[in-house]
C-alpha cells in the first residue's frame, strides 16, 4: 500500500473525474485538476470566491464550482482551458446546485427553495420548476440520466414530479400520501421510486416511473421513524434503516419485508467475527512486544491492530440526550458493497462499530468496532472492500478476507476526515481538514492478493 | 413397639384382678381379708408367711382355721379338705392327704403364677418399651405434623401475599393500560394539532415565499444571467428539439418501453427461476423415482396394498411425464399434476423411512434372534455362561438359608421367636400408621390420665371408666381389624416349617410351640377355672376360634370393669400399682392373646395383689 504525498486541500472538496483520469481538489478559490495516476497538476483554474462545492459533470469533460456566499457557479471546461462560464443567481441567491446526467445542464437551487433553475450550456434556454422542497434528498435522478424525480410542496401537500432530462418535460406529477416527506430516491434500474417520511413517522411509499403506488410500508408507528435509505445496485433491495435501531430490508417483487437487522450493542452471536481495534504500544526499538498477532491481511507499520475480540462483545453505546433534536441514535448511514452481497451499516448510538451483513444469507458477517468515532465509510466501486475512516490518522480496509488498518505515513497527524475511491478501486483520496493524500492498493501486492481471493469468488 | 398383640395382656388380668376380689368379697368374711393375702402370698416370702399364720392361726382356732380355709379352699374349686363326712352329726376329720395335695397344688399353682408373673413383667418392660417408642414416635409425628402445619400456613400466607401481589400488579397493569391510552390519545391529539399548526405556518411561509418570488423574480433582476463563452454541443451531439406534442408522446412511449423492458427482465428473470426450480423438482422426482423402484418389490410382498397402488401410480406418471416431457410448460395442470406426483411420492418416500425406522427398532427388539440366526456357537456359549451363573447364584442362595437356619437354631430360644415376631410385627407398621388417627385419639386421653395420675389416684377411677369405655369402642375396631392379624400369625408358623425345609430345623421349632399353646394348656389345666369363665363364652378356647374368645374376653373383662368403683381399685393401686395400670392400658391391644389372657385372669390378679403386700 503507497501513499502519494500531502496536497493541500479545502473544504473536503475533492473528488475523481468519472472516468477516472482526472482529480480535482480545491484550495480556497483555487481549482486544482490533476492526473489521477501521476498527480500532476493538468489544470489550475482561479474562481471569484472561495469554492463551496465541486462537482464533475457524468462526461469528465467540465467541472462545475459553487460559490453559494456570492450566489454564483463556475464551470470549468477541462478540454478548452480558455472556456469558462459563469452563472449568477442574483438576488434569489443559491444554495445548492447540481449537474444534470447529461452534462449539459445545471440545476440551481435559490435561496428558501423559492425554484430550481435549469441553465443549459448548450442553449440559451432557461426552465425554471417552481415549489421545490427543502428536503433531505430532494432531487434525484435516474442511473441511466433519462428522468428526474423531483420533490415538490403545494398547499401544504407533498408532491413528486418526474421530469425527462432530454427536454425537462414533465413526464409525471402525483402527490405522495406522506406527512413531511423527506426524501426521494430512484432505484437503480431507474423503475421504481422510493419516497419515505420525515422522521416523525415511518413511511416508506415506492411509485413506480409512471407514478403508480406500488407499495407502502410503515413498520411501526408513534415512534421516530426512517433514518436513512439505500438501494442495493441490483435494485433487488431496499434497506431502510430507522430510529430504533434497525435495517429492514424490502424485496423488490412483493415489496415485503425481508428481514430485520438488529444491531445490539452486546453481540453475542458466535457467527460473528468482531474486529476489535487494539492500540498497540509503540514498539521500543525494533522489538516487536506483543508479536502482532493482528487480523488477516498484512500488517504495515501501523500503531493500531485489528483483534478478533472472543464472544461475548459489549460495544460501546453512547447515550443520547433525549431532550435535544436529531438523537444520536438510529441507523445513520447505510451502504450496499457494489456486487450487493454485503451492507454496511452505523448504528449512531454505537458510534465506533461498522457492521457488515451478508446479504446472500441474510445475517450479520463482521462487527468492526474502532477507537474512535467513525466519520465515513465507503465501499470500493469495483470490489466488495470497505473502506472507514473515524478522523484518526489511519484508514480502515474491510474486505471479506479480513480487516487492516493503516496509518497514514508523513509527518504530522493527518486526519482522515472524508475519503472517496477512485472509479477503478485501485486507489483511495483520503482527505482532512487542509490536505488530501492517496493511497495506492493495488501497489502492495499483499494487498492485492488479499483482496484478490475475493475477486476471484465474484 | 409392634409385639403387644402375642403377648399375655396385663391390662387384661389387671382386670381379672379386680373381679377376683369381688367373687371373694361376697363369700368372705370382713375380717378375714388377711387370709386371701396368705393364700395367694409367695412362697419366697416365707418370714412374713410365718407372722401371717401366727396371726393367723393360733393354738386356739385351728378348727376355725381349718374350716375356713377349707370353706375357701372349696371355694376356689379344691377338694374339701375334710374327709368325707359320714353323718351329719359327726365332726368332719381334716384329710391330711387332701390337705398336702391342697397344698401340692396351692404351691404348684403359686409357681405357675410366679411364672406368669414373671412373664407379665417382661411384657410389661417389652410393653412399656414399645410405649415410649410409640410415645417417642407419636410426639414426633405430632412435631412434623405440627411443623407442617406450620408449613401450610406459611405457604397459605405466601400464597395469599401473592394472590393480593397479582391482583395488585393486574390493577397496575389496567393503570398502565388506561395510561398508555391516554398517552396515545394525547399523542393523536397533538400530532393533529402539530399538523394543524404547521399548515397554518406553512401556508404563512408560502405566501411570504410567494411575495418574495414576485419580488424577486419581478424585477428582471439583470444580475440573474449566464455568461458563458460559447454553448457547447450537446453530449450527444444532437440538436435540441422542440416541444411539442409528440416530443410529449414520444416520452410517454419512452417511458412505457423502459418500464417494459423492465417487466420483461423481471419475468425472464422469473422464468429463469422456475425452470431452474423445475429442473431442481424433476431431479428429486426421478431420485425419488430411482429411490423408490428397488422397494416398491418388498412392499408388494408384504402385501402392503396401499403403497403398492400409490407406487404404481407413480410409474405411470413417470411414464407419462418422460414421455410427453412437458416441464417446459408453464401451465397450471402440469403444475398440478407435477406438484401432485411429488407429494405422493413424498408420502412414500415419508411412510418407507418410517418403516425403516420401525425395522431397526424391531431389529433392536430381536436382537437375541438374529444372534441366534447369525451364530448358533455364540448362542450357546452365551447360555452355557447363563447356566453357569444361575447355578452359581443357587449355590449361593443354598449357603445363605443354610447360614441362616444356623443362626435360627442356635437363638431359637424366646428371644428369637419374639424377635422374629418383631421382624413381622415391623411389616405391621404400615397398618398401625393407617390406624394412626385411632391411636392418636387414644394417646390423647392417655396422656390426661398420665396427668391426672400423678395428680392423685382418687381420679384415676373415674378416668379409667371413661378410658375403659373408649378401649372398648376401640378394641372393636381393632377386632374387626383382626382377622388379619390372625391370619398372619398363623402364617408365621407356616413360615417357620417353610424355613425347615431341612430336617435339622424341626426339632428347634418345636419348643417355641409350646410357648404359644401354653395359654391354652394351663387353663385347661384348671377345669374348674375355666368353666366359671366360658360360662359366657359360646365357645370353647380352640385355636380355631381365637378371635370369637377374644372378642367374648375383652368384652367380658370390660363389663367387670365398668361395676369397679374408685374405692374398690384404691387399695390395689399404691405405688406400683400406678405405673402397672399405665402398662396396661398402652398394651391393652395385647389382650389379642385373648384366651390365655382371659382364662388366666385369676392368676394375674393374685399376683398384682402380692405386690401390694409391703
């Protein structure tokens, strides 16, 4: 495993164009694009103000900034240098802005919701959709790029609008039976909608793309209700993890509950493998006392192992203050691995364990519980790897064959904020506060034939 | 505590005791109570003897003397002791040899009764052993039932606590109940209000986004613009279209064939699913097929016709379904049929196992057949061994009754025999528990009577009416019980000759049996005794009739009892006396020796009263 060296870095905001060639960071109003595998600067593009949001259009072709204090977006072409574009939404003000699939387009969004503006680069042409919803995930569009769902709010009634991207056309517009809705999410094969309620109720409402109610589901009532929701790639499930601590899992013909993820905070379950990280005293010289006795996978010069902890396990709870609003407890985030055979989910009360299900057999495979807090995990988009980081200086790999975890070298503490994974899965952006470094997999070839036993299987 | 009922019965001729002195008194002279003690004194108290006769009799009243003794002595059924008188007016003569066989037969008589004298003590001691374990027993049981007691009313109270613990947490329970539906109730209020409030906010907030909009939007806001150095071309380099209606039904259609294609994935995906669950179902058919075809012989044999017309069926659906090879269909019928055949087949696959099952079980059951059927030599060796340890058992058993005959013969004694009673007496413990209750009742008044004994004598008469009374009710219980008992004792003879199945065992056994017929032997002994006392008795004191006699006996002796007046039975119970009533009455079941007991009443009853004498 290498690391490249340190880059410097702001706001978290970088990100791998999609086709992988290209990375592109940002510092303060600096653009930065390099190439993905040298990590020399392709690119220098200099914006009007401090960059709060970065995001590559579905072609790698431009790269669109957000400046939401000044209400503006500058796109960056990578072909023309020379080009630029810059888009002022004026007095309506931005709060957030997005890229169509097709490239082409930039959805803004004013200030209090007010619309959603569609600006497009091909043509003077400018749509504006009305009533939007200040909600958790508001827009969605399909994988394929063709429709967009939108969330809308009218007297006081929640609404779904289904555009098609290719002229913005309303394909379709129906009211969701939900209280609050709170977000909208296509499935992958773009078919199916799934919308579900604020978290005052649990409702989870999934319309078909022209905009039949195929099902509703509602586990229990008069309780905090959906925390989080993800689709697995093959749009067969529909995980929704909760308030009370739970995954449910849909399946997509009857639309039924398939199973219910518990996440306990004592696993007593012998099937479980539970990955406990172990500060390991600083070795005195090159003596190595204890002898790492760590996880599979190879070890580097790491400061922390992982320990199989023995049945049973108390993971560490933290207690929510009960009076104050969004609780730490619940399913926090949830993600299904690329090939959906594996979801890892983050119970908030239990902030330092990562659990990984199997979804083939349908129960738990693996609890990883860290030192710290887990900040972010990320499946690998080629293999079914994990990656975690908990703001510590090491990053945290999980893959079927075992569990690793790795400092991150130079001087300094680097704290893994955030991390994002190149398209290919070989490499790894792991980013702090002010820089940003990669880390290579595929170069440690114990690694790689860790993680190739895997690959293999698939 | 179980061997009051074979021996001789205090209480009985404590009671006879108390009738001699009462036949006497009506003959006898006041004055001449002295010489009934002198009579029925003991020879070894031959000093005071000599005072007595000297008192008695002195140089001056010997004719006095002589006729009075003679008038008692004929009396009590002797010879007169004068010679036979020839006239009337003659002075009859003292026969010297009536006088020595008078006396011959006083001391024989005297011995006899020291012998059953001494025999009453020890059945007293033996007695009054059995009374403190009964007592000892008793005063336990009374602690456990006590205890017990104790026990239940712990557990009624606990239960009780209980009981009030659940009716209370059931009043919780409803508590909490009308709580939580209160609580939902004022959930469902607020969550209506919450909705109602924030429709009203909302509605506020959208008019103010409205006017906001207006406001903004409404301005041409100059700065509201794109400026961009060229438009680029679209992604995929076509022209943007115009809107129209067909641009509209075009999507339509898009969408449609999206949504179809996805349908279609799915069905194939289905499709692809139930051909492989097809194939994975004929599979297992024609296993099962394959399975079943081997068996489908033996079942026949067995004429086992149900089976044999279901597996038949199962060939011509075999046939059937490999002819036509219609698992590609998808059609209800195939489905049906298919699904029909495989549960038939599941049946007899179920039925067969089970039958496997049942022959290992019999297979286990006749184990020692098919050993025999498998190898005749391990057969016999494993018999011959049996045959050997059977003989070697039997040896054994010879030696062990051969060790015990010894022992027998050597303590045949009275000891032995009252042991071996005791032995079979303690098999009686079962019934004497049954008849607890009974005996509690009795121990109960016992113990008023222990009391009041202590107390002062005077009291004891009155008790002892009343416990006579209640002795009576209770003996005809126990009679009633009886028979068994009768049964058994004679059964206990039987044992013995079963024990002497040897020859030496014979001649020991005879002298215990002496013992036992002896009750019977000494009154007959005295005619004259026992006639006065079966006078009420229907029927003579025979083995045979043990219980009847006994019954008559009791009775008898009971009635006497209740004519005692206080006064009467004072004299006799000083010091002693106290204690023998007390043995008497805890062994008053005893009196089952009946007869002998009865018969000797006379006997007894000296002898109590030589114990008064110093």
């Amino acid at each position: 495993m290498n690391f490249s060296e340190v880059f410097k870095l702001s706001s978290l905001l970088c990100k791998f164009s999609p086709d992988g060639k290209y990375l592109a960071s940002c510092v303060q109003y600096r653009l930065v694009v390099r190439d993905a595998n040298t990590l020399q600067i392709l690119q220098l593009y200099t914006c009007l103000d401090q960059i709060q949001h970065l995001e590559w259009s579905a072609d790698s072709l431009f790269i669109l900034c957000a400046l939401y204090k000044r209400g503006l977006v500058q796109v960056w072409s990578l072909e023309q240098p020379e080009w630029h574009c810059k888009i002022d939404e004026g007095s309506a003000g931005l709060v957030a802005s997005c890229w169509s699939p097709d490239g082409r387009h930039i959805l803004n969004t004013t200030e209090f919701h007010l619309r959603i503006t569609v600006w497009s680069l091909c043509t003077k042409s400018v749509s504006y959709i009305k009533y939007p919803k200040a909600c958790q995930q508001g827009i969605t569009f399909t994988r394929d790029g063709r429709y967009l769902a939108l969330a809308e709010r009218r007297d006081c009634r929640d609404y779904v609008s289904i555009f098609v991207c290719s002229d913005w056309q309303l394909l379709r517009h129906f009211d969701t039976d939900t209280q609050d809705l709170a977000g909208i999410e296509w499935a992958p094969n773009g078919c199916v909608l799934a919308a579900w309620d604020s978290c005052l109720e649990y409702k989870v409402l999934l319309y078909s793309l022209d905009g039949r109610l195929l099902s509703a589901f509602c586990a229990y009532e008069w309780s905090l209700g959906i925390k989080s929701v993800a689709w697995s790639p093959s749009s067969q499930f529909l995980a929704i993890g909760s308030y009370d601590g739970k995954v449910r899992i849909l399946n997509h013909v009857t639309w039924k509950m398939i199973t219910e993820f518990g996440h306990p905070a004592t696993v007593n379950n012998p099937k479980i493998v539970v990955y406990k990280e172990a500060e390991k005293s600083p070795p005195l010289g090159h003596l190595a006392f204890p002898p790492p006795r760590a996880a599979a996978g190879p070890m580097t010069s790491s400061e922390s192992k992982y320990e199989i902890a023995s049945m049973p396990v108390s993971l560490q709870t933290l207690k929510p203050a009960a009076d104050r609003a969004n609780p730490r407890i619940g399913i926090g985030a949830l993600a299904f691995s690329p090939d959906n055979y594996f979801l890892a989910t983050r119970n908030d009360s239990v902030p330092n364990a990562v659990w990984i299900w199997d979804i083939r057999k349908l129960r738990p495979l693996a609890v990883l519980e860290q030192l710290c807090t887990v900040r972010a995990f990320q499946w690998g988009p080629q293999q079914p790897r994990l990656a975690i980081c908990t703001g510590g200086s090491k990053v945290y790999l999980w893959s079927p064959a075992g569990c690793v975890s790795v400092q991150v070298p130079g001087e300094g503490d680097f704290q893994v904020l955030s991390l994002c994974w190149h398209p290919s899965g070989d490499s790894l952006a792991l980013l702090s506060k002010d820089h940003f470094c990669l880390c290579f997999l595929e170069m440690e070839e114990g690694v790689h034939t860790a993680f190739g036993q895997r690959g293999d299987c698939t | 505590m179980g061997d009051w009922m074979t021996v001789t019965d205090p209480g009985l001729s404590s009671e006879s005791k108390t009738l001699s002195p009462y036949t006497s008194e009506t003959k006898m002279s006041p004055s001449s109570l002295y010489s009934q003690q002198v009579l029925c004194s003991s020879i070894p108290l031959s000093k005071n003897m000599h005072s007595y006769f000297s008192a008695f009799c002195t140089e001056e009243n010997i004719e006095q003397s002589i006729s009075y003794l003679d008038q008692e002595l004929t009396t009590f059924g002797f010879p007169s002791l004068y010679e036979e008188s020839k006239g009337k007016e003659t002075k009859r003569e003292l026969n010297i040899v009536a006088v020595l066989n008078c006396m011959n037969e006083l001391l024989v008589l005297q011995r006899k009764n020291l012998l059953a004298q001494e025999n009453v003590e020890t059945q007293n001691l033996k007695l009054g052993s059995d009374m403190d374990h009964l007592q000892n027993c008793y005063a336990k049981l009374k602690e456990q039932l006590e205890t017990s007691r104790r026990e239940m009313i712990g557990l009624q109270e606990r239960d009780r606590q209980l009981q009030c613990k659940n009716r209370n947490l059931h009043q919780l329970l409803k508590t909490e109940k009308d709580e939580v539906q209160k609580l939902q109730n004022i959930i469902a209020s607020r969550a209506t209000q919450y909705n109602h409030d924030m429709k009203r906010k909302e509605r506020e907030y959208n008019k103010l986004k409205e006017r906001l909009h207006q406001l903004v939007m409404n301005k041409k806001d100059k700065k509201i613009a794109m400026e961009v150095l060229n438009y680029v071309g679209r992604a995929d380099g076509k022209r943007g279209s115009w809107r129209t209606g067909k641009t509209e039904a075009r999507n339509e259609d898009e969408m449609y064939k999206i949504l179809l294609n996805d349908y279609e994935y799915r069905q194939k995906q289905i499709l692809m699913e139930n051909a492989e669950l097809k194939k994975v179902l004929q599979q297992m058919k024609k296993e099962m097929i394959s399975l079943l075809s081997p068996q489908k012989q033996k079942p026949r044999e067995r004429a086992d016709d149900s089976t044999g017309t279901v597996i038949s069926d199962v060939e011509e659906d075999a046939g059937e379904l490999s002819r036509e090879s219609i698992w590609d269909l998808s059609c209800e019928t195939v489905r049906e049929q298919l699904t029909n055949s495989i549960r038939k087949q599941w049946r007899i696959l179920k039925s067969h196992v089970e039958k496997l099952d049942n022959q290992v079980s019999k297979v286990h059951l006749e184990g020692f057949n098919d050993e025999d059927v498998i190898s005749r030599q391990d057969h016999e060796q494993e018999t011959e061994k049996l045959e050997l340890e059977i003989q070697h058992c039997k040896e054994m058993i010879k030696t062990q009754q051969q060790l015990l005959q010894q022992q027998l013969a050597t303590a045949c004694d009275d000891d032995t025999t009252s042991l071996l009673r005791d032995c079979y007496l303690l098999e009686e413990k079962e019934r004497l528990k049954e008849e607890w209750s009974l005996f509690k009742e009795q121990k109960k008044n016992f113990e008023k009577e222990r009391r009041s004994f202590t107390e002062a004598a005077i009291r004891l008469g009155l008790e002892r009416k009343a416990f006579e009374e209640e002795r009576a009710s209770w003996l005809k219980q126990q009679f009633l019980n009886m028979t068994t008992f009768d049964h058994q004792n004679s059964e206990n003879v039987k044992l013995f000759s079963a024990f002497s199945g040897s020859s030496d065992w014979d001649t020991p056994s005879l002298p215990s049996r002496p013992r036992q017929k002896k009750p019977h032997g000494v009154p007959s002994g005295s005619p004259v005794c026992t006639s006065k006392l079966t006078k009420s008795l229907p029927a003579s004191p025979s083995t045979s009739d043990f219980c009847q006699t006994r019954s008559c006996a009791s009775e008898h002796s009971s009635i006497n009892v209740l004519n005692i007046t206080p006064e009467e039975t004072k004299p006799n119970q000083v010091g002693r006396g106290c204690t023998n009533q007390k043995w008497s009455m805890s062994s008053r079941p005893g009196s089952q020796e009946g007869c002998y007991s009865g018969c000797s009443s006379a006997y007894t009853n000296s002898h109590v009263e030589k114990d008064d004498l110093p």
